[in-house]
C-alpha cells in the first residue's frame, strides 16, 4: 500500500517544527505559506546566516517540492555598521581563511551587500568562504562571483561525476542523466526529494573543474 501525500497544511507543520527546533534560527517572525508542497517563507530574521539555515531546513522536511525565500534580514542594533567596518570584518575573515589563499578574493561591500570575487581550485573552497562570510556580522546579503578553474577535459568530469553519484547510497543515479561543455556541467533527470537534490548536486561538484553546475533536476511526484 502506497503512503499518502501529505497534505498542505501537514507540510506547513512540519516546516514549523523543523524551524522551531533549530537553534540557529529565532523563527518568532518567520512566516509560512504552502501551496501544492512549495513553501514560501516570509517575515524577518537578525543575520543572514539564519536567512540561509532557515531555506536550508525548509528544503529537508519531507515532501517538500520547492522553497521560496522572501525573508528578510534586520539587523540588531548590535551588529549594524557602516560599509567600511564590514569590509574591515571581511578583511579579517578572509585573511584568516585556511582552506584558501585569501588574497586572491576580494570582496566589495554596498549597503550590507557583499560581493565576492577571484579564483579557486575546488567547489567546497569556494563554499567555505561564502559560508564564512555569511557568518559575519552586519552582512545583509552576499553576492558570489567566485569562479573555479576548468582543469579536466568534459569526458573526464563526466566519468567523475558518474562514478560520485554511484557511490552515494542515497542517490538513485540511473535517474541523473548529465552533461558537459566547456566546464559547466548541466544535471537533469528526478529526485525523490530536496534532500536528494542537494546530495546530488555536492557529488557532482566533488570532481575538480567544473566552473558552472546547471540544476535542472526535479523532485517526482510520488
């Protein structure tokens, strides 16, 4: 006997728990609205990490389709400053930053805005320093146009990322079709889930050189 779909409203409950029980997100102000498994999530939270986690954790509660993200960030008082401070913080981030060499990123800072820019070898070096710049205080928005350098040929990246969805246990890779062209790797094919999608599209980036991931994957209906 096939399981039944949730409902809406079911979905919008276990959305609201999810946030609830996150304790990397004040969810008072957060509002939430399913229609047809796509939640939209509105309201106000106090850093943009949280408006980050909190599309994060609406995207793995079972049976959700698709996330909208309208949140938006109001800074405490506490962390508010001016363009010039916040590069500063950036500046110290990014010079610390261990995964990578930090001068070859430069960040500019409008507004609270933060756009990031340079040249890195490997998809997760470029996601640890966007995640560590999210982390930072007064950041209201970040921008990345960080950019990985190509260095396999299409066949090779291709046969890599065949070889990394097959080792994943969670992953149905005879559903993931994929394509190479000049480093840009393009996925389609379904998912069973947004979890599902996130895993597939982490494997595909742990083979080095790709420079662009399209996602054209959709979560099946069941």
């Amino acid at each position: 006997m096939e399981r039944a779909m949730k409902t809406d409203s079911q979905i919008k409950q276990d959305v609201i728990n999810a946030l609830k029980w996150n304790p990397e997100i004040k969810e008072e102000h957060i509002g939430i609205t399913v229609h047809n498994a796509a939640v939209t999530l509105t309201g106000h939270v106090p850093t943009y990490w949280q408006k980050r986690t909190a599309k994060e954790t609406a995207k793995h509660v079972a049976e959700v389709k698709a996330v909208v993200d309208n949140i938006d960030v109001r800074l405490d008082s506490e962390m508010r400053t001016t363009d010039e401070g916040l590069a500063e913080r950036i500046a110290n981030v990014l010079k610390w930053n261990v995964s990578v060499r930090g001068e070859g990123i430069k960040a500019e800072v409008k507004n609270g805005v933060v756009t990031l820019t340079g040249e890195v070898e490997w998809q997760h070096q470029r996601a640890n320093i966007e995640r560590n710049i999210e982390h930072v205080g007064g950041v209201a928005n970040v921008i990345s146009l960080i950019t990985i350098k190509p260095r396999l040929t299409g066949s090779d990246v291709k046969k890599q990322i065949r070889e990394a969805l097959e080792r994943h246990a969670e992953i149905e890779a005879s559903k993931i079709t994929v394509k190479t062209l000049n480093g840009t790797v393009t996925l389609s094919g379904t998912v069973d889930s947004l979890a599902e999608m996130d895993r597939v599209e982490n494997a595909a980036w742990s083979a080095p050189g790709i420079s662009k991931l399209v996602n054209n994957l959709y979560v099946a209906s069941h």
